[in-house]
C-alpha cells in the first residue's frame, strides 16, 4: 500500500504535523509519507525532540520507519499492530514527555490496548505543555471522549538536564463519545505551582499575583506550592478549572526570570472564557475525528496548532469539520469517521 503524502510545511510547519499523521497513521493503518519537515525554519528537518516519540510508537506498533534521524526532511511511516506494553524508556535529555504521550496515549486508547509506561525527560519545559497541564486538563478532557490514563508524576525534569520521572497507564476505551464545551460559568480556579532550587519568596510572591488578578476579576481561588528537586532550577505554575461545558487550564514555566509568570497564568486563563482553552483545542482534534457523531467546541482563537490538526485528521480519516465566527471567539464543529 502506497503511503499517503501530507505536506509537512502546511500550517504550523513543525513538530505538531509529525506527531498527528504518525498517530492517526498507527490508529488507522494508514501508511503516511510527510514531506518538506520543517521547511522554512532556521534548522530544517526532524530534531532530536520529535524523534523519541515516533520511535516508542513505531516500537509499540511494529512500524517500519523511513528516514527517522535529526535534519531528515522526509520521513515514512508503515504501521501495523499495536499490541498491549510494557515499557521503560529514557528520552535522555530534557525532550518532553507530555508531547510523547500526546502521541502514545490515543493511539493505544483508541487501538484498545493497554501501555504501562515508565519515561525519563522533560517534565516542564518550553514549546510543551506542562506535566500538570497533562495531568489535570488533558486527562480530564480524554476522559469525557472515552479514553482513560492515570499518571504519575514522581520527578520533575526541567531544561537542560531533563532527569524527571513519569509513569502512564492507558487502558483500552469501551466507547468514544463525543463532546459539547462552549462556556466556562465556574467561577472557582485552583492554582498548582511546583519548583526546585528557586527562592521560595519569589515563587509565593508570582503565585499570589496570580490569585489576586483572578480575584479581582470576580473568580475565588484556591492554591497548592509544592517544593520538588529535580536536576536543574525550574518552576510550573497551572491555573485551571473545569465544569459540565468547559475545561481551561493556562500554564507557563520558569524562564532565567520568575517575574511575570503569575501575570501571564492568571490573564491568560481569564480570558479562556469559551469551552476550551486555545492549546486543549489541537489535543481534541484526533479522538473527535474518529466519532461518527458531531462534537462542538468554542475557542477565544484558532491557532495555527488546531488548523494543522484539522487539515492532517481531515486528510488521513476525511473527517468533516467547519469553523464559524463568533462575537468572542470561534465555534469549532467535527463530525468524525469511525469507520477509518
């Protein structure tokens, strides 16, 4: 069977192209060819990053892979049986392990198979959700789809040194069944920070201003600092909420500088005031592309991430979905294909 060629210049032109053909190609058995990886960019070509995910795929898969290897511009994917594991895995940087289980966690779901995990990387690091974003946005959204894992998080890992520990459990779904978020009315947000090796005075005082800009915009909050060592100095801050028809979260790490990061969490989440919040969007698009029903979802702005995820699942499933304007936002609609 010939490969399906996808373009991987379209849209954001990164990673996030790479990670959703690959999965929908071993949920599917749809070989895939992407081409143009990275076109454009400063470095063209597969980084080290994206090549740990599909290897762990490709293992749990018995995928035979073309050209997966730092600067290839072209990569092909032949998937074929994923089969139940049990795996310990070390991506041996700070490469992120929330991104390897966007990739892992549907395919084996949706596949009906069962993966224990123990990974080795990045916990919280830039361009990447946060481990807690994972585990308390990510989890809670899959679960009302259908697919269920529980993680463990039981070592941070920040740049350069990575070193953190996660353990995942995925279990087969029984059904996917789609979803309806349009409208945050909870006026309650929790607040998790973890950090390591960086003054707790500083920490506090960004975890506060978060508080306060939330509670002066009519929200009551609660929140949880918690002291964990890791490898190098970092810190994750996560301000999320969910109710029946909206699941929000807004995350961001400590960068060489504390100062901001509590602004940026707290606004960042206020105006997520919509479903879901614009980085759930993309995470949402392969489960609601293989449901015959039609799920809908609204968002304060379609980013770039989301556009590629429509395009790659339409391509590979021929999902249908449409994007409609809206006086605050956009009304995302998909109407999958379970039959692929």
């Amino acid at each position: 069977m010939e490969p399906l060629k996808i373009d991987g210049s379209y849209g954001e032109g990164g990673g996030q192209i790479i990670r959703t053909a690959v999965t929908l190609s071993s949920i599917t058995g749809t070989p895939v060819e992407i081409e143009n990886i990275r076109k454009g960019r400063d470095v063209s070509g597969l980084r080290p990053q994206h090549i740990t995910g599909i290897k762990i795929l490709a293992k749990i898969c018995n995928a035979k892979v073309d050209g997966l290897h730092v600067g290839s511009t072209m990569l092909r994917y032949f998937p074929s049986t994923i089969n139940d594991a049990i795996l310990n895995e070390n991506v041996g940087t700070a490469g992120s392990i929330p991104l390897i289980l966007q990739v892992l966690i549907p395919a084996v779901a949706i596949s009906k198979k069962n993966l224990k995990l123990s990974i080795i990387g990045g916990t919280d690091v830039a361009w990447s959700p946060t481990s807690n974003y994972t585990k308390f946005i990510l989890q809670e959204a899959y679960s009302r789809i259908g697919i269920n894992f529980s993680m463990n998080i039981k070592k941070r890992g920040y740049y350069p040194k990575g070193g953190g520990l996660i353990d995942v459990q995925v279990l087969p779904y029984e059904k996917i069944k789609p979803v309806s978020l349009l409208k945050r009315t909870i006026k309650k947000v929790k607040l998790l920070c973890s950090y390591s090796m960086i003054s707790k005075e500083s920490v506090e005082n960004e975890v506060i201003e978060a508080k306060n800009i939330l509670e002066s915009k009519g929200l009551s909050c609660d929140y949880e600092i918690k002291e964990e060592r890791a490898l190098d100095k970092g810190c994750s801050l996560l301000a999320f909420a969910h109710d029946d028809s909206s699941i929000i979260g807004s995350d961001a790490i400590y960068n060489k500088d504390m100062k901001g990061i509590g602004q940026i969490v707290a606004n960042r989440f206020f105006e997520s005031d919509l479903g879901v919040d614009h980085f759930l969007s993309d995470m949402l698009v392969i489960p609601l592309a293989l449901i015959n029903e039609t799920s809908v979802f609204r968002v304060n702005k379609i980013t770039k991430h989301l556009e590629t995820n429509l395009f790659v699942a339409s391509k590979i499933i021929n999902c249908k979905y449409g994007i409609g304007k809206l006086d605050d936002g956009f009304e995302v609609r998909i109407k999958g294909n379970s039959y692929a």
